[in-house]
C-alpha cells in the first residue's frame, strides 16, 4: 500500500522530469546548455532511484542499486561525450563515452536478470522471449547491422563498436521481452520499470536506423532517452517497487491469444525476409543469416511445443493418479482396484478379495463429528496397509468401506489374511484426542469360474452383508449366499407391500410386578402374517428391514400403534390400564435427526401420556455415544422413560449408566436361565440389581420360564420381572387376571 505522501513524490516527479525530457530539445542545438539539460535529468533520475531504495526499502536492493548503477554510466557517458564536444571540441569515435553507454548494458541486464531470477524458473518464458528476439534479430542484421558491417572506409575497431549497440539492444529486447512474458507481480512500479526499458529499446532502434540512413531526427531521440531515465526513477519512487521482485512459484506457460501472435510473427520474420529479398531482385539474399535464425527459431518452437506436450502429459498423469485415488486416505479408490483385479484375470491368475465395513461407522461420524470419521478412516486404511503383505493392495470403496486385493493366493491363506486383518483393527485406533474401538464385518471371495472384476467385488460384498448379518465377522462367499441375498431383496420387496397393505400387527408381553405377578405394563413385540408364507418371526424381517433402511418406518408404524393401543387401555380400562407400555426403537432409528420430532408427534397425535411410554435401546446402540445419546436426551426430555434392554450381553460398560438417561435396566435371559441352580451362576444377576438399586434403577428381569426363577428374583431383590412364565405376546391380554405366579 502506499503510505501518505508517496505516491505525490513519485508522481511530481513523473511530470517534473517528463516535462524537463520534453524541454531539453528546445534549448538551442548543439550548446553546451542543451547537454547540460541532458545530464541534470539524468543525474536527477540517478538520484530518485537511489532515494526510491532508501524510502521504499525492498527486501532486495541489489537490482535496483543495479539499475542506478547502469543509469548512473549512461549519465557517465553524456558526460563524457559533452566534454568532448565543449571542452575539447572534438567528435571522436570510437571514444571513452562509447565505453560507457556500451558499459551501461551490462548492470541494466544484471537488473533485469535479477528481477526474472525473483520470479521463478520459466523456461517456456524464456524460449518464447528467444523466439522474438531471433526474429528481431534477423530484422536487425539485415537493416542495421549488415549494413554497418560493410561499410566502406570504416575501421575494424570502429565497426565493432557500430555492431555492439545492437546486438546490446537484442540482449535488452530478450530479457525485456522475457519480463513482459514472465508471472511478476504487475504494479505500478512493474510497469513504469517496462516503460523504461521499452523507450529505451525503442530509441536505441530508431537511433541505429538514423545513423545508418542518415535521417534527421531532431530532438525526438532526445526525448526517448530521458524519459527512459525518468521512468525508471518513477518505478523505484512507487510504493509497490517493494512486492515486485517477490518470488513466484506459479509458471504462466499458456499460450494466449496476444503471445501467439507475437511468436507467429517472430516465426514468419525469416521466411518474409527471405521472400521480400527474392521478390525485390538485386541478387542480395541474406542466406547465412536467415538459414540460421529460421533454424534456430524452428528448434526452439520444437522444445517448446515438446515442453508443451510434457506439460500435458504430466498434467494427464496427474489427473489419472487424481482419479484414481481416494482424496480422504490416498489409497487406490474402486475404479484403480477394478482396473488392478482386471489385469490379474488378464494375466491368468486366480485373486483373493476381501470385503471390509466398518460396523456402526455412522454412529461414531454423528456422534463425534465428522472430522474425527476422517481421520478414522485414515487410521482404519493404515492399519490395514500394515498387515498386507508385498503383493496385497488394500482400496477404500467409499464411506467406510475398504477392500484388500491379494493377487494369486489360495483360499486358504486368504483366509488366514482376514483372520489377521480381523484381529489388526480390534485394536483400539486413535482418531484425533479419541481412543476408538472399532469391529468390522469382512466378506472374502475368490474368482473362480468368473473373469469379470464387478462379479468378484459383488461376490466379496455379498459375503460380507452374510458376515454383518450372521455376526460372524468374517464369511467367505459361497452360492448360497447369493440365494440367501436374493430371498433378502425379494423380502424387501415384499416389507414395503406389508406396509402398504397392513399386514403387520403388534402383541403385546406382559410385564408384572414380583412376587404376586401383576401386569404393571407391557412390551409392544411385532409380527408379520405374510399372505403366503404365514407367520414370520422378527429375526426373519427386521435384519433385512435394518440393512435397507426400511426399519426407520416400520418403527414410527410401532410406536403409533403402541401408542394408540395404550390410549385405548386408558379409555376403556380405566386404572386396570398397563401403566406402561416398551416400545423397542433400532441404532438405525436413533440416528435419523427428527426422531425426538418423530415421539413427541406420535404423543400429541394419540393422546398418550408421555410418563406411561418406555423407549427400550440396546447397549450396542448407545454405546458409542454422540448422536444416539443426545436423541435419548431429547425424548427424555419430554418424559418418556428410558429403558436398556438385553443389558449385560453388548459392551456392558457400566460408564454407560452414566451417560444414558437411563430409567430401567432390563437384565438379558441369559442371566436368568440358570439362576437357581447354586454356586457362581447368580453372581451376576445379583450384581445387576445391586447396580439397579444404587442408581435408582428399575431392573426387570427378562426370560422368566418357572416359578422357581421368579421367586429366586424376587429373593435377590427383583421387583419387575417378564416372561412365558407370566404370559405370552398376546394381542389383547387379560389385564383384569394375574398371572399363575400369583
């Protein structure tokens, strides 16, 4: 930015020095006055670049001081020459002043070296610069210096210097040429250094072309020389002179519209030339001269246009590894491993896949946020890396699923494989601050009888829903899978047709109260009278109504008729209406976000007190926190209580207790088939109700099949017990009768 008072400075002098530049010619010719005018604008712009370096301050003076250095020579030279003319009136030449205005190219270039050097390695920069030059080259030679070279009278000495102007002014035009092409920063003072250099080019031309044809030119070439001085003042005043030598890594090699028309014009210089001195006869053809720069133009149009066609490749290979890569993890995505099982096949061998998903994945992005699911994923695709071997590929599908590729293995390594890979990622994983315990279902799968990639992915993912299912952790594929997958999909088919048609129905197990047995609630079970295969057990249906998503809706279906069912009770029963009815909700439900909006609609659509609903969730659902808690939290909130079913058989991690809003504790059936019998196998039901007791908790007792269990409950402490003991799922049961643990 510039800083107040700044830019005048620069600007004042701008138009003082311009208007000086301006009047120098309009002193009388050929006095000492008009020379003088001469060396105070140039010592004046020698001054300013100096004082703009010491205003300004660049982190890098050395090519500006370069700069003043080349200036303060030209002034050198005026000087010397005006000596000449005033004090020794004499016109010497070769004379020292052409040792300083030849001497003055050196620092300048220097200058502009340094400033290209800032600006980054630009090799398409620096042919494209070479290819104008070549052309104006040739322009040169055959205008300007051809004829200064055959002069007639002329000494060798003298020729010599007649020819290092030009060929200075070519080396100008380049490194001119390659600014102009370059990526600089383009400030103020960017330009004001290009309107310098380019005056100062132009004018070294135009004086070249009047001396060799000897046409007047007045004070005009006066002008250009001392603008050329004040502009380069101006550029070191500026503000901006201090951010226009800073490093840029980015390489501007396009091709634009402006840039290829002057290299087609550099390019076409040769072949006119060669064409006009043909057309124009005389029997003058430069033919060295043209043959050379044509080609020396035409190899550096094919380095270019090599460079070119390397730049795109890369460009090309970069995109291919781009797409074939996971941005996440940087692992090969689906379409690198199918391109990879494809050339195994190809070659005629026999690959090994391995299907992996994460189990409950999304509950652990809900619950601790995206960014800690990132880096899991990362970690998970580690993890695996370090236990394939050589050969092994592992990919990531997309979400949270991976796959391992181990090229030409038999079946039975294979499998060993995913034993080690199962056992790898039950170690804890650390994602960010988190400490993670993450499972995961694999299915593996061979390309026997198949030489199509898709089929084997299929086969392998096909094994692995078998694994999640089963809960196995590991399957490998077999055909009846794909019968059993079928009969799945055929199943979800017909869960959306149920919907549609009502062929669900709710009933209802009693839930009582120890020792005499009285219904105190109620657990809401489904079940499906399928048209053509009559009953069906909830372990047929709700897996699949899970795996498709289908259980979201199925479970609003529940708690709205449970809900309503209970409002019926109240309306017709009065007090011997079931003070509470359990509805059991899925993971799968907990995560969708309205679920709290879900309950809280369903209360005020069925007038159901929302102290007599209990929501049951399993351990597993709730473990991993986040999204699922807070939706507890939610419809806790609205009074709805809370209930932990089948505890003590998921991750029983009594910590749980804690960050679940809890309100019953429903102890699994497995705790209580063998309760009577003595010794330790009542250890655990009694530590569960201890447990109950001394949070305030409500333990029911699940699986009571004999009196004698109830009464061993009820003398460990149970107060609420439900079982075949105490009543079936029924649709209506006899609330007015106690059961015949009564």
């Amino acid at each position: 930015m510039e800083t107040r008072g700044a830019r005048p400075l620069w600007l004042a002098w701008l138009l003082i020095g311009g208007l000086a530049a301006v009047a120098c010619p309009l002193l009388p010719d050929g006095t000492y006055a008009a020379d003088f005018g001469f060396e105070v604008v140039g010592l004046f712009s020698v001054t300013m670049v100096l004082l703009g370096v010491r205003r300004n301050r660049p982190p890098r003076r050395a090519l500006w001081f370069w700069f003043a250095g080349g200036l303060a020579t030209l002034v050198l030279g005026d000087v010397t020459w005006a000596i000449y003319q005033h004090v020794l009136h004499r016109s010497p030449f070769p004379s020292l002043a052409d040792v300083f205005y030849l001497g003055a190219y050196p620092p300048l270039a220097a200058g502009l070296w340094l400033l290209l050097r800032r600006h980054g390695r630009d090799v398409a920069g620096l042919i494209d610069a070479c290819i104008a030059a070549a052309g104006t080259g040739l322009l040169f030679w055959v205008f300007v210096m051809r004829p200064v070279a055959e002069l007639a009278g002329v000494s060798l000495l003298q020729r010599l210097i007649s020819l290092a102007y030009p060929a200075a002014d070519v080396l100008l035009l380049v490194l001119l040429a390659r600014m102009l092409a370059g990526r600089a920063t383009k400030t103020a003072s960017f330009w004001l250094l290009a309107a310098s250099m380019t005056l100062m080019f132009c004018t070294d031309v135009a004086y070249s072309l009047v001396s060799t044809y000897d046409i007047l030119a007045g004070g005009v070439l006066v002008v250009g020389w001392l603008m050329s001085y004040v502009c380069l003042g101006a550029a070191a005043l500026h503000p901006s002179m201090r951010v226009m030598d800073e490093p840029s890594d980015a390489v501007d090699t396009a091709l634009s519209r402006r840039r290829l028309t002057v290299l087609a014009v550099s390019s076409l210089v040769a072949p006119a030339l060669l064409l006009g001195q043909g057309v124009a006869g005389g029997g003058r053809i430069d033919w060295l001269a043209i043959g050379t720069v044509a080609v020396v133009v035409f190899l550096l149009v094919l380095v270019r246009i090599a460079g070119l066609v390397g730049k795109v490749q890369d460009q090309a290979d970069q995109l291919s590894e781009l797409v074939m890569r996971d941005d996440l993890t940087g692992l090969p995505n689906r379409r690198f491993l199918e391109e990879l099982i494809r050339d195994e096949l190809d070659a005629g061998t026999v690959p090994q896949v391995a299907f992996i998903d994460l189990d409950d994945f999304k509950r652990i992005n809900d619950g601790l946020g995206h960014a800690i699911g990132d880096q899991l994923l990362v970690a998970v695709g580690r993890r695996l890396g370090t236990v394939l071997r050589p050969s092994d590929v592992v990919a990531r599908l997309g979400g949270d699923e991976f796959a391992v590729l181990m090229p030409d293995t038999g079946p039975v390594a294979a499998d060993a494989m995913v034993t080690e890979l199962a056992t790898a990622l039950q170690e804890p994983v650390f994602a960010g601050d988190q400490h993670l315990l993450v499972q995961a279902s694999i299915g593996v799968a061979d390309a026997a009888g198949t030489r199509d990639p898709f089929e084997l992915l299929r086969r392998a993912d096909v094994a692995m829903y078998a694994a999640k299912e089963d809960k196995t952790r590991q399957q490998r594929f077999r055909p009846e899978l794909d019968q059993r997958a079928a009969a799945h999909a055929q199943l979800g088919a017909q869960l959306r047709e149920a919907l549609d048609q009502g062929q669900f129905q709710l009933v209802y197990q009693p839930i009582v109260a120890l020792p005499h047995g009285q219904i105190v609630g109620v657990e809401a079970l489904i079940r499906w009278h399928h048209p053509t295969l009559g009953f069906m057990s909830p372990a047929d249906f709700i897996p699949v109504a899970e795996r498709n998503g289908q259980i979201v809706e199925l479970g609003a279906w529940i708690l709205l008729e449970a809900c309503s069912q209970g409002a019926a009770w109240m309306a017709t029963l009065g007090d011997a209406a079931p003070g509470k009815v359990s509805v059991n909700v899925s993971a799968r439900q907990l995560a969708e976000p309205d679920f709290p909006e879900v309950v809280a609609a369903v209360l005020a659509a069925t007038g159901f007190p929302a102290d007599r609903l209990a929501i049951e969730v399993t351990e597993t659902a709730v473990f991993g926190g986040g999204r699922a808690i807070e939706a507890l939290d939610a419809v806790h909130e609205l009074g709805v209580r809370i209930a932990l079913d089948d505890f003590g058989t998921g991750h029983s991690s009594l910590g749980l207790l804690q960050t679940c809003p809890v309100d019953i504790l429903k102890v699994d059936k497995s705790f209580v088939d063998d309760i009577t019998m003595a010794g330790r196998h009542s250890v655990i039901a009694t530590a569960l109700i201890n447990v109950s007791d001394g949070l305030n908790l409500d333990a029911i007792a699940e699986g009571v099949e004999t009196a004698e269990q109830a009464q061993e409950l009820y003398r460990l402490g149970y107060r609420f017990a439900q079982g075949y003991h105490f009543g079936r799922p029924v649709a209506q049961p006899s609330f007015a009768l106690a059961s015949a643990a009564a």
